[in-house]
C-alpha cells in the first residue's frame, strides 16, 4: 500500500515536474524556516539548527539540480519530517 502511494506520487512529480518541483522548494523552504526560528527562539544550540538547515538544502539542492523524481520526492519528505519534528520538540518547549 505504501509503496502505491510513492509511486503514484513519483508519476505525478515526473509528469509535472517544474509545477511540482516548484511546490516542493516554497513548501519545504517554508517549513525549514519555521523550524529555524523555533530551534533560534529556544536557543537550542547550533546542533538542532544544522540539522533542519542541512535537511531543508538537501531537499531544495536535489530539486534544484533536476535530480531523479524518485530522489526529489524522498529527499523532500525526510526533510519535511525531520523539520515537523524538530517543530514539535521546540514547540513543546516553548
């Protein structure tokens, strides 16, 4: 089942691709920001703040550089999880 889905979501990302790509970039560069100024308003250390800003780049980096469909679309999710968490955790803090 989950398999479909990222399948699916790959057919879609290839046939529209530049629409898609640049969803992915505004969407996750605005999540990753989001993340950043938690982690900056906790003051959590540069440790948590590298990880989201490294995450997110990763993520604009590969769709930037017309990676493979398959690749644009993983590296866009783990960076979007990784930034939700990361969201989560400084906002409980706060």
């Amino acid at each position: 089942m989950k398999t479909m889905i990222f399948e699916n979501q790959i057919k879609f990302f290839d046939r529209y691709r530049y629409g898609v790509m640049s969803a992915y970039l505004v969407i996750g560069s605005c999540i990753g920001s989001a993340a950043a100024l938690l982690i900056l308003k906790v003051d959590s250390g540069p440790f948590y703040l590298a990880i989201s800003a490294v995450a997110t780049m990763a993520s604009n980096a590969v769709c930037i550089a017309q990676g493979a469909p398959k690749l644009c679309v993983y590296t866009f999710y783990i960076a979007t999880f990784i930034n939700i968490i990361l969201i989560i955790a400084h906002a409980v803090i706060l």
